[in-house]
C-alpha cells in the first residue's frame, strides 16, 4: 500500500496524519495560531505564518523519511479571510512542495463527515457532525454520506478575541459569547431541520477533544482514551463552569489541557454549550478521527 500524508493548517493548529493502507504511522499536531488577529484586521500576522512554516518544515522531514508518495496539504477558516492569503501559500509551498489547497467551508466539513463516520456502524445514522475549529465551524448531516453541510464563522480564537477582555472573562463576555453562537445554531436548525432527528452526534477537533480530556482528567494525551468517548452534556456543562471562571494561570494547570490551548479553550466551550442547549442534545461522541482521515481516504486508490 503506497504511504499517503495529509497537512491541515488549520487558524489555530497545523496537523500532519501520515497513513500506510488504514495504518497511522504519524499523528502530529502543533498549536501555530495561523489565524491569530484575522478577524480584526483581515490579515494572516507575518509571525503566525513563520510558526507554521517552521511546522511544515518539520512535518515535511517526516514525509521524507518515511517515503510518502503522495501528500496533500490544505488550509481553512483564518486563510480563505485572509487578504494576504498568497504570503503563507507562497512559503508553504517553497517547502511542502506543494500549493496548499484553499478548502471552502463545504468542502472542510465533507471532509470532516468522511474522516468521523468512516469507522461508524451505519444502522447508529443518521449523523450529525460538529467541528469546531479555531476560524470556523462546520456542521454536517448524512448516513452513508454527507447530505448538508453548513460553515459558520464562529471558533475558539474568533469568539475569544471578539469577546473576552478580561481574566477570567466576564459573566456578560461569556453570555455574548454564547449568544453569538446561539444565533448561528438558529440558523442550523432553521435551514437544516434534520439536525434535530439525527440518531447520533459525533463531535470533532481540538476544543471537543479537550473538554473530553478534562472531564477525564487525563494526566497525558492518549488518543485511544479519548476516540470515541461519550461526553454527557451534563459533563460538558461543568468542564465549561470549571474553566469559565478560573484565571488563564490557573486554567494552565487543569489535567487534561493543553498549556497552549489554555487562552482560548473557555471560547470554544460557548459555542460548544451554545450547540448542545439549543439542540437539545445530551450526548456527544468524541472521534479522533476527522479531516485528517477524510484527506488520505481521498488519496487512496
């Protein structure tokens, strides 16, 4: 079986999967923060592109020594608002090799349905899918297949940086933040009404992981603890309590996060708590696998 890789720079990380035939050979994931400041000033911050060129660098190292054949590299929310979107995909390519490819949000979030569901038993469909992402989220309804996908503007670095002033922030920061994530559920429901049927909801990404991870108390990242977790919203709802009202100094030691995702975790738990009160919904299954695994599907003969 040929050694595939996939590359996601994401607005908050970059990611790299190498595969051989179903087989991870490589997980990585660095916090590069490529879409700090994107949406207050519709630029990608020439030190955010460095971090994640320095990423890239490493990761394409690790193609190299493992063979891989064919790679591909995308980008998402922080780089389609960028103006200067051409800066970062001229660097990426002088080293990857490769233009990575501007995925609109449709296409990130069949990609996303196609990594989670992939290992699923058909009969627990239909499915609905949630990714939050640092830029943007995307939401995605189907069984054998993606049927609706709908991208939001609406993320962990978005809503931290539009509404938190303070440490910890505010009850009013974090009810606005809420509030703004509510209004864009509306607009799911209200256009996609299969979301409320769905058999199963299946979350995904960084800020879903992590509140798995704390509620677990995990003293070390293990993948296999958290893939396919069922995280109560009752759960959810008090990882939420827990990190809202403690200051970044402490939050940075709560087993189970990630030092770098400590400034920008209580964001993604908004729109997290915003998704599962207006939908009702009472549990989520936590998958590791996503975009990523979506990606080298697509390279597979």
């Amino acid at each position: 079986m040929p050694v595939l890789a996939a590359i996601d720079c994401g607005t908050n990380s970059t990611r790299l999967l190498i595969s051989d035939g179903g087989r991870a050979i490589e997980r990585r994931m660095v916090i590069t923060r490529l879409g700090r400041g994107v949406d207050a000033t519709g630029r990608l911050d020439p030190d955010a592109i460095e971090r994640t060129i320095e990423v890239l660098r490493e990761y394409q190292g690790l193609i190299d020594e493992h063979g891989v054949e064919r790679t591909r590299i995308v980008a998402t929310s922080a780089v389609r608002d960028a103006s200067n979107a051409e800066d970062f995909f001229a660097a990426a390519s002088a080293v990857v090799g490769a233009r990575p490819e501007l995925l609109s949000g449709v296409e990130e979030g069949a990609l996303g349905f196609a990594g989670a569901t992939a290992e699923l038993d058909l009969g627990d469909g239909p499915f609905l899918v949630i990714d939050i992402g640092g830029g943007s989220t995307e939401c995605m309804v189907g069984t054998d297949h993606v049927e609706e996908v709908r991208s939001f503007d609406l993320g962990c670095v978005r809503l931290t940086e539009k509404h938190f002033e303070h440490d910890p922030p505010a009850p009013e920061e974090l009810s606005n933040a809420i509030a703004e994530a509510t209004s864009w559920f509306d607009d799911l429901v209200r256009e996609v009404p299969a979301v409320t049927t769905a058999r199963t909801v299946v979350g995904l990404a960084g800020t879903i992981s992590t509140v798995a991870s704390v509620e677990i108390g995990l003293a070390e990242w293990d993948r296999d603890v958290i893939h396919h977790y069922r995280l109560s919203r009752e759960a959810i709802e008090d990882v939420f309590r827990t990190l809202a009202t403690e200051s970044l100094a402490d939050r940075l030691h709560s087993p189970g996060l990630e030092p770098a995702r400590a400034d920008v975790i209580v964001g993604g738990c908004c729109a997290l708590v915003a998704f599962v009160r207006r939908l009702g919904i009472e549990e989520v299954l936590v998958s590791e696998s996503d975009i990523l695994d979506g990606l080298i599907a697509s390279l597979e003969p």
